[in-house]
C-alpha cells in the first residue's frame, strides 16, 4: 500500500506525526504547538535540544500546557498545515494571582 509514486519517488500515503505541547491557544480553531527533538552538534557531538513551533488547526479544543498528537494535512490557510489528532494530556491548572502578589 505504500509504494513510492513514478514521478516524485516519495512514498504516498504516511502522513507525518508529531507530539508536542500547546503554547499558544487564543485563535479561533487555532493552536500553536511546540514540538522538540533531539540533534547532536556536528562538531562538539553534544545533543542539543531544538525546538520547532507548528500552527495546528484545532476541532478537539485544546487548551494552553495540553500534550497533542498533530498529523500532517492538507494546506488549510497560510501558516496551517497541521491539525490536531488528539489531545494525549491535560496541563495542570496553573493558580490564578491576584494583583496583591497572593494566591486565590
């Protein structure tokens, strides 16, 4: 089922799959997701973490601090190009502050 098409040579049909965490959620049907991997410097040989950030159209209603699964898609506005999947885990809900510095 996955063979490499005649004309690109790349395999058809795998869609590519990220997990990330949420950092941005104040859009309309709009997240943004912060996804990190793992490299190693070509000259030290230390592993560095890289951080890529991916605008992610959101149906499941994902909130700010949440672990998403997104899947590669079609291109759905300028900067989307991914959609949310699923939601893996909840964020802990943060304690408000008020304006005296206290906690509510």
């Amino acid at each position: 089922m996955t063979e490499k098409t005649e004309t690109t040579g790349k395999v058809q049909g795998r869609r590519q799959e990220r997990v990330g965490v949420v950092v941005k959620a104040k859009m309309a049907k709009t997240v943004v997701v912060a996804v990190e991997r793992l490299v190693r410097h070509d000259v030290y040989r230390k592993t560095i973490k890289r951080t890529s950030t991916f605008m992610a159209h959101d149906e499941v209603g994902a909130q700010r601090g949440d672990k998403v699964r997104i899947v590669e898609t079609r291109p759905l506005s300028k900067a989307k190009r991914w959609r949310v999947a699923e939601i893996l885990g909840k964020a802990a809900v943060p304690e408000e502050t008020l304006a005296d510095g206290t906690t509510a």
